[in-house]
C-alpha cells in the first residue's frame, strides 16, 4: 500500500465524480444526484478539492430515456464532457464517483479519465446503485486510470445517501 495506512482524511485529495439529479431508479425525481451527495460527504470530512464532470449533452430528465442515452454512450465510446479533469499532480489520492451504468461508470467519466497518467496516485472508488454494489468500477477505473493504486471502495444505496455520511466517514 503507498501510504502504510488506512486513514486518508490528512491527505492531499481530489474527488472526480460524475452524477446525475432528476429521475433515478428506486428513488423518483431528486434535485440533487446520488452520487453528488457522497462526494460532498467526503470534501466535508477531508477538505479535499472537487470536481463534477458534466456531459456536453445532458441525459434526460426521465429514467427510461437516461439509461437508453447511457447504452448508446456507452456502445459508441461518444460522451463529450464540457470541461477536462483539472491537474491532478499535486494530489495523493483521487476519490472517483459514480453511479452505476450498465455494471460499470458513465461513459463521460471514462471520457474524463482516459488521457490522465495517474502514476502513484491512490484511488479510492466510491458508487451509489440500487443493488449492484461496486458492479465493475474498480476494475473499469484499474483499466482506466493507467499507474494507479486501486483500493478499497465503497458502494452506498442511492435510497440511503442521505443517511449515509457516517459510512463514508468509516470509509475514510
């Protein structure tokens, strides 16, 4: 392990995340995403800096019509993202969210990783779902993310964020 410890609240940090409001499965219309709620559980009890990776062409408002625009992303590799990743070089751990699609990230978030040399970089995945876990994010990032330590992530149901902070901070 990089750092020879299992506390990362004192290390220099970025959250990359990716999340969606409106119409989510099992959990109806919410004005802010699932995944959205979590990373800012973590910026609060690490201080870390944040970043939301946001789709050229935003999916739409309703479920159905979301996970078909997410199926043809995903299938075309085609999921413009309206700003890159900032500099990560200064960071020691990079917290990525996302919500499950299909068993792995939204393509955006694929988009927004696949240019960046992590190397030495700890990530720590973190997924909100309605039953699937982790599905294959932490390999999909392991593949992604070229140089990076992988480790422990943490999948929270998008019905139970809001009540989730101090799961987070065990996580942590």
């Amino acid at each position: 392990m990089l750092f020879g410890e299992k506390n990362y609240k004192n290390k220099k940090s970025l959250i990359i995340y990716f999340s969606r409001a409106d119409e989510n499965y099992g959990v109806g219309y919410i004005a802010k995403g699932n995944t959205e709620v979590i990373a800012e559980y973590i910026k609060q009890i690490t201080g870390a800096n944040i970043f939301k990776v946001e789709p050229v062409i935003p999916y739409a408002s309703d479920y159905n019509t979301c996970i078909n625009e997410a199926k043809e992303r995903k299938m075309s590799h085609n999921a413009p993202i309206k700003e890159k990743v900032p500099d990560i070089s200064s960071y020691d751990v990079i917290y990525i969210g996302s919500p499950v699609y299909y068993g792995e990230m939204p393509e955006e978030l694929v988009t927004a990783l696949k240019d960046i040399d992590f190397t030495g970089k700890v990530i720590r995945p973190f997924v909100t779902h309605e039953g699937s876990g982790l599905a294959n994010i932490p390999s999909q990032i392991k593949k992604v993310c070229r140089g990076a330590e992988v480790i422990d992530g943490v999948a929270v149901k998008g019905s139970l964020v809001n009540s989730s902070k101090d799961k987070v901070g065990a996580w942590i």
